[in-house]
C-alpha cells in the first residue's frame, strides 16, 4: 500500500511539473528565424507566462496544416506575407475575427489598397513590396548591367545568371507572379516569367535560397520580397535592391485561426506586433521591414534612405487585386511548377539554342527562313500552355479550387499537370531543334 501510495504521488507531481500549454501561442509563419526570434523574445519579455511557439512552414504548407488540424487543436495565428493566402484561409472559414486589437493608429490604405480586411479577418502587420535584389561584386565581375525592370533579366547576357523559386513553394513568390500577372496581364506576363525563369541556373527550395544565393555570390540576382532584399542591404552584405516599375505594396497578415487553443493569447500576440514596440522591431537592420504605423508615428527611428512604402504605391504601375489572385492561386502554381520546376533543365536548353542562334547569326536572323525558324522556336518556350481566356473561365478555375481530397476532383488535376508537364517537355525539345536549324542556315 504504502508502494502504491508513493507512486501515485510520483504520477501526480510529474502531471503537476509538466508543461501547461494554456499560456503557449503557437504562430505558423513563412518569415525567417531573424524576424520570428525578435519578435518571440520582445513578445515573452512583455508577456510573462506566455510562451511563443513558432512553426516554420511555407505559406501553402501552412495553409494544409490549417485545414487538416482539427478545430479544437488548432495554433493560434497565421503571420504571411501573401494576402491571397489569407483570403484562400477566409473563403475555407478558417479565420476568426480580430479587428478587436487593431492599432487605430494605422491608416486605412497604402495606396487604394485596404491594410486591414475590411471583414476583421485579418490585419496588416508590415508592408511588402517586390523587386529585385543583385550582388553589386557579381555582376561587376560578369560584366551585367544592374537590373532595374523585370524585363532587364530577360536579357541572353542574363543567362544562368538569375535565382528563382517557384509559387508553390513560397508565398511570396506567389505574390512577384501575381504582380507582374497583374501588371502585364496574363499573357504578356507568362512570357516574361518563363524567359526570367529560362535565364535562370536554379529553383531553390524555399523563397530564402534567393536572397541567400545572391548573398554568397551564387547567383546574380532574383526576385523576392523587399525585406529579403532590404535586409541584406543593411546587414552589409555586397547586394542592393530595386522596385520595379512594376510592383505592389500590400500588407503582410496575421490572423487569428478559427478553432484555436489560446485564442485569448493568440490575440495578445497580434496587439503586440502592431503596437508601437512591435512595429519598430521591423526596423531593426536584420529585419528591414516596412511599417504599418505611418512614418510620422516612428519619427526619429526610421533609418536614413529608407524606403518609403507611400512614395512606392504611388508611383507602381500595379494595383493590387487579391480576389483575381486568391481565384487561380492553385491554378497558377501549378502552370508554373509543370512548365518551370519540373522542366527547368528542358526550359534553359531551349532558351540557350535560341540565344546561341541567335548570337551566331547575328543581323541575319532577323529575316528569312531563320527568323521563322527563331519565332517558332520563341512561341514554343515562352507562351504559356494556359492563355488569359483560359485562365479567366469560371469552370476551368472551379476544378482548381475543388476539394482535392475527392478522388474525381485529384484525377482531373493531375490529368491537366500530366498534360502540361509533356506539352511543356514536348515544346522545349522542338524549339532546340529549330534553333538548331536556325543556326545552320
């Protein structure tokens, strides 16, 4: 009796010393530890008790992660940069609202953009924008002009040159696609991702491989996110950053998820990051985020020459849409990854021949049998196997954004990504052949 008496106690105090869970907000977010530790360490030093539990996932992975956790067991806030993430995350009722603990001190818009769900959804928490980044000593040393369009690395001197990653895998290269989709129209901008991509030596693995290849000098230049950019810029290392003509300034979210543990909490942890202490964080050089809170509520902690997010939206060419963006999200990923991430090595040969011919016969491709030949071999790997029609026909967007867990709805996907993946290796392979020819003549 008196063993029985001893163990029972042993199992009531190991129940009493293990961890509660009660005081633990648990944050799914694609930013990089830099950001995520600062913000856990100021958030834990304000909050005692409450503990930050970060989940590194890719946007559309944490998306998955949403939906297929049970309500109930939920994590308590998604942190992104991608707005049509969150509104693919409002449309499947996976948000609660938290316009509750909204700073009242953020202005309404950037641009004609709204920062805050108009439905209490889900909140601005920084600003985003989409450029370029390049290594200053690099492209010295290839002889490259610095890039200041997007169009500037579609150049054959770019050639295996550029980093890039794919939509699918980053949220915010999901958002440098829409923008440049949304500011070239859907064609015309297909056309220029599939040349950019064509000129480029790798699709890394998370959208940090970018800014981390052009950091070290192994690769040239690539779009990101303005932080990635801007980051590395402050942090010394040799790169600077463009915006584009062409970009968009839109709010980087977070949002409370419907069915969470620590909802409380969880709202604790979205007031403190768009407070005044919060918001300054982003400044900080290994951060290099734009606010929220408009400058003149930062006044004395914006570093000189940084970049001002309403001279930005003021001047871009692109006005935003989240709705056309958040209705071909799986559309686009997966043109993209069919056409550019499984047939990268088929996409980079074909552009090579055509670059090769055309180099080799100079003026006189510009005429005559080669210049046909040159054209088909062009229309072959840069137009999209998906065109704007297409791409804007209701029940061609209905089957993307079907349930793909319903056997019907998963068998005419991967009918269309088998289709494409063989049309796209099917057209590399022809235009190599008639660049070749070209060349001959």
């Amino acid at each position: 009796m008196h063993a029985m008496r001893t163990a029972l106690a042993g199992a009531l105090l190991a129940v009493c010393a293990a961890p509660s869970l009660a005081g633990t907000v648990t944050v799914i977010t694609s930013f990089p530890k830099d950001l995520t530790q600062a913000y856990k360490a100021a958030f834990e030093k304000a909050n005692p008790g409450i503990t930050l539990e970060i989940l590194n996932k890719n946007t559309v992975s944490g998306i998955a992660y949403v939906r297929e956790t049970p309500a109930g067991q939920r994590p308590e806030v998604f942190w992104a940069s991608a707005p049509d993430a969150f509104e693919v995350l409002g449309r499947d009722k996976l948000l609660a609202k938290s316009s509750d603990v909204a700073n009242k001190d953020v202005p309404d818009k950037i641009g004609n953009y709204p920062i805050n769900d108009p439905g209490g959804m889900y909140l601005g928490q920084a600003l985003a924008g989409y450029g370029i980044i390049y290594n200053t000593r690099y492209i010295a040393a290839h002889k490259l002009p610095a890039p200041v369009e997007w169009k500037d690395l579609l150049a054959p001197q770019w050639f295996g040159h550029v980093g890039i990653t794919s939509p699918s895998r980053s949220g915010t290269m999901h958002l440098t696609v829409e923008t440049i989709l949304q500011g070239e129209g859907w064609d015309e901008g297909w056309r220029t991702l599939l040349r950019m991509s064509g000129n480029s030596s790798a699709v890394t693995e998370r959208s940090f491989g970018v800014p981390d290849g052009v950091n070290n000098g192994q690769f040239g230049a690539g779009p990101v996110i303005d932080f990635f950019g801007l980051s590395s810029k402050y942090s010394k290392f040799p790169v600077d950053f463009v915006y584009p003509s062409e970009t968009a300034i839109v709010p980087a979210n977070i949002a409370l998820i419907e069915g969470a543990k620590n909802t409380e909490e969880g709202k604790k942890f979205i007031a403190f990051t768009l407070s005044q202490a919060g918001q300054e964080l982003l400044l900080e050089p290994k951060i290099s985020r734009l606010p929220v809170l408009p400058y003149s509520a930062l006044a004395g902690k914006i570093p000189p020459g940084y970049p001002d997010p309403a001279e930005i939206a003021k001047r871009s060419k692109v006005q935003f849409n989240a709705d056309l963006s958040q209705t071909r999200y799986y559309v686009v990923q997966s043109l993209y990854d069919q056409t550019v991430t499984f047939r990268l090595k088929e996409l980079q040969a074909a552009s090579k021949a055509i670059y090769d011919a055309e180099a080799k016969l100079g003026d006189k491709a510009k005429s005559g049998k080669p210049a046909e030949l040159l054209e088909q071999a062009r229309k072959l790997t840069w137009t999209p196997l998906v065109d704007g029609k297409k791409a804007a026909d209701p029940a061609f967007l209905a089957i993307f954004a079907g349930n793909k867990k319903d056997a019907a709805v998963n068998q005419q996907i991967t009918q269309l990504e088998g289709e494409w993946n063989g049309r796209a290796r099917a057209n590399y392979e022809e235009a190599v052949k008639l660049a070749r020819q070209a060349a001959a003549l």
